[in-house]
C-alpha cells in the first residue's frame, strides 16, 4: 500500500500521462541542475514538461491512466518528457537537447495509443510545425482561388487597357483638319 506521498504523486503522473500527446522516456543519468534546468526552459514554449519520476510509480501510474508500452523503457533512472501542446515542437527541443548535450538518451515514448522508439521520436522531430503545416494549407486553399480571380478578371482588364488606349490615340477627325 502506498503512502499518501506516493499515491499522490501515482495520482499526478497518470493524470499527465492521460493529458500528453506524447511522452517520451529518457535516460538523464550526467545531466546536472543547469542542464535540467536548460532542458525544461527550451519545453515550456512548446507546451512540454519534464519530469523524473520513480520506475515503479511510473508504472503504476501508466497502469492507472491505461497507458500500455512504458513498461520495456523503464529500465534504470528514468524521467518523462511530456507533450502537452504541441508534440512536433516538443520532440524538436528534446531532440535539439539530446545532439548539445550528448548527454541525454531518449529511450523511446508513447504517442496515443502506439508505443514509438528512438528513431521515431527522432522522425517526429523532423516534421513540420503546426504552424508550418496550417499556412502551407492556406496556402493551397488560396492559390485556386487567387488564380480563379485572375482569369475572371482578365476580360475586365484587357477592356480597361482598350479603352485608355483609345483615349491615348490622336482624334481622327482633328487630324483630317
């Protein structure tokens, strides 16, 4: 039976574990306060939290808040980061993080119900941010309309440039005099 402490902080981890988009299980061990401390101030824009949390706990915690695929990747001192905004741009500090550090191992993580490794915390740091990806489809939404407008607006165009033309043009009939 866990202590008040305990089933407290049980209690905390499984509501995170069921808010984040992703969590991803890292290997901390080298890393000192001001590194820690470096780590979450790059995670709080994106709306990422870092958290050393005991194993057992952990995994209580992710039993709690129905969360499978945690329990291969809690194997020695371990801390969650989780994504609670925006995942590209969490796993894009984290990644960031683990290339300055060196330091720092991502040992895998959970993203909605699928368990993703390494490699795949790595790829989603490679893809665009949301931002990036809500102007690229504005950008598509606009473009067939802009050109729309372009060729509709044409006829209207060309009969403007007629009509300054024909004022431009010498009167004919001043000239014949």
């Amino acid at each position: 039976m866990p202590t008040r402490r305990k089933a407290q902080t049980i209690e905390a981890i499984a509501e995170q574990l069921a808010r984040a988009q992703l969590v991803i299980v890292t290997d901390y061990r080298g890393l000192n306060v001001g590194d820690l401390q470096t780590l979450r101030g790059n995670l709080r824009p994106s709306g990422g939290e870092f958290h050393v949390a005991k194993n057992t706990l952990t995994r209580i915690a992710a039993n709690n808040a129905g969360v499978d695929g945690l329990d291969q990747m809690l194997d020695g001192p371990s801390a969650l980061v989780f994504a609670f905004e925006d995942p590209v741009q969490t796993a894009k500090a984290v990644s960031d993080f683990v290339r300055s550090s060196r330091v720092l191992v991502v040992k895998g993580g959970v993203m909605g119900d699928r368990t993703v490794t390494a490699t795949d915390v790595e790829a989603i740091a490679t893809l665009p941010t949301r931002e990036q990806l809500q102007a690229r489809l504005l950008g598509m939404l606009v473009s067939p309309m802009a050109r729309t407008l372009g060729v509709l607006s044409g006829p209207s165009r060309s009969l403007v440039y007629a009509l300054n033309a024909r004022t431009q043009e010498p009167d004919l009939a001043q000239a014949a005099d």
